[in-house]
C-alpha cells in the first residue's frame, strides 16, 4: 500500500483524495477557486487553495493551507483560513465589492 512506501530519497508521500470548487460570489472577482485535499501516510488530510492573496503586511501572496482528520474536517478548515485572510486584510466595509483583483493570484493550470 502506498502509505507504507519507504524509498531512499524520499521524504513522504500524499494522494490527492478531493478536489472541490469553492463558489465564493461576490468575495473573488471570478467567482470561485479549487481546493485539494491530500491524505498522507499518516491518514492526515491537508487542503490548498489554488488562490493566494496578497497580503496587506509584507506584499506577499499566501495560499490557505487546512488540516484534518478527515477529508471534510481538512476541506472546512482550508476555507475558513481562506476567509480569515480576508477578513484581516480585505474587510467588507473597506472592500464591499470583494478583493480587487490585483489582490490576488491564481495558481498555474498545470500546477494545480
């Protein structure tokens, strides 16, 4: 089984388990983004989004990253990061027409 692989050279391995579109009208200016959830060896789930906003502090883009026991629990957390980075940096009454697109950046096709 995969979770029990033990290769020179490597580090861990995680299988993509979920991959879900997120509508979020009117926050991103096209509507949506994808998170995946990855499982790793030790049954953990870990969520990405394939939106990183830029944050107000340094400039930097930052993805929202999410754990869980379960596919669910990872999905849920990853999104509520996402929206805590909102909140800090993009706040409705600042931004009632959601984040600016300059404010954020979308991963490449081919890497997400």
């Amino acid at each position: 089984m995969w979770k029990d692989l033990k290769i020179d050279g490597v580090g861990a391995v995680e299988k993509c388990v979920a991959e879900f579109q997120v509508w979020m009208q009117p926050i991103l200016p096209y509507g949506k983004m994808k998170v995946k959830i990855f499982e790793n060896q030790n049954s953990l789930f870990i969520g990405y989004t394939d939106v990183k906003i830029i944050r107000a502090f340094d400039g930097n883009a930052e993805g929202a990253v999410g754990h869980g026991k379960t596919i669910d629990e990872a999905l849920i957390d990853t999104i509520r990061y996402f929206m805590d980075i909102v909140k800090e940096d993009y706040p409705q009454e600042k931004y009632p027409e959601g984040l600016p697109e300059e404010s954020i950046e979308y991963s490449d096709f081919n890497d997400f």
